[in-house]
C-alpha cells in the first residue's frame, strides 16, 4: 500500500520512454504522467485502491503528446 504520495509511480516530464509488463497495485493513483512524449504503455496490470473518500485513478496523464497505451488491465479511470 503506496501511501503519502500523489501515486504509485510518478513520470514526470519523460520522452521515448517504454514501461511495460508492470504491477501497481494498492495506489490511489496507480501511475502518474506528467508531459509525457513518445512514451508507450502496455501490458501492465494497474489496480488503484479508493482511500478516505477519494476517487482512485488507475492512470493520469497531464499534459504531453504522441503517447501510446495499449492491454493494460485496470480497476477504475484511466
């Protein structure tokens, strides 16, 4: 359980970047994106976890460009 955080794991400003075949499990926020370009998500398993009343986010991407998410299993918003 991931807790004090904003989330799971934190890319913040990445480029080309290729996360595959990941597990984040327990997170309020499971994987967090911030500017992103180029970058590939696939085939991970991204479970995000409510906790004190707020909404679980699986993934969150702010911002960024050209990237790519594809056969990823998640338990609420992407």
């Amino acid at each position: 359980r991931v807790q004090k955080v904003e989330a799971g794991l934190i890319l913040d400003q990445c480029e080309s970047f290729n996360l595959a075949g990941c597990t984040i499990l327990d997170c309020e926020i499971g994987l967090l994106m911030n500017e992103p370009k180029n970058c590939n998500v696939t085939g991970s398993l991204i479970r995000a976890t409510p906790t004190e009343g707020k909404k679980p986010i699986s993934i969150k991407v702010t911002g960024g460009q050209g990237n790519q998410f594809a056969n990823n299993l998640t338990s609420h918003e992407v």
